[in-house]
C-alpha cells in the first residue's frame, strides 16, 4: 500500500509537521519567562516565519494540482478515442455474429 502515496501525501504530512512544530514553539515561548513585549515579538515573527512556510507548501500544491490537470487533460481525447474504437469493434462483431446466425 505504500507503493500508491502521491507527493500530497508527503506535502500533507510535511504540513501537519510544520503546524505541530510552530504549536510547540508557540507553547514554549509562552511557558518561558520573559517580559511581555519580548514574548509578543517572539510570537510575531514565529507567526510570520509559520505562514511564509505554509505558502510555500500551498504553492507547492498548486503546482502539483496543476500538473496533475495537464496530465488528465492529455489523457483526455485519447480516453474518448478508445472509447469510440471499442463501440465501433463491437458494434462490428455483432454485425458479423448476426451475419453467421
């Protein structure tokens, strides 16, 4: 079952990682002691550096999003193609079927 993960398995996880990673720092920074402005600083740029991640993991989605949309766009009229090939054999072999009867 492993063989079957996509790259937004991996990007899904690494996300969960990050949030849980930026919660524990968040924790820990207001468990530690400091003074009440050195805190809200802290927790500004821990919140800026945690949203600058999390828009490059949703860039990388889109990416991926889109690259998955261009491929089934490719596989699209080959799809409908094959689609029609087999209609047109079968339609072909109940003629010839009838034919023999």
């Amino acid at each position: 079952m492993g063989s079957d993960r996509t790259g937004g398995d991996v990007l899904a996880i690494l996300g969960a990682a990050a949030v849980g990673a930026l919660v524990g720092a968040a924790a820990a920074l207001m468990l530690a002691p400091k003074a009440g402005s050195e805190l809200r600083e802290e927790i500004s740029k821990s919140a800026h550096a945690a949203a600058d991640k999390m828009q490059k993991v949703a860039e990388q989605l889109s990416d991926q999003a889109k690259s998955f949309h261009a491929k089934v766009m490719e596989q699209v009229p080959t799809v409908g193609e094959d689609a029609v090939a087999v209609e047109v054999e079968g339609s072909e072999e109940e003629a010839a079927e009838a034919e023999q009867a």
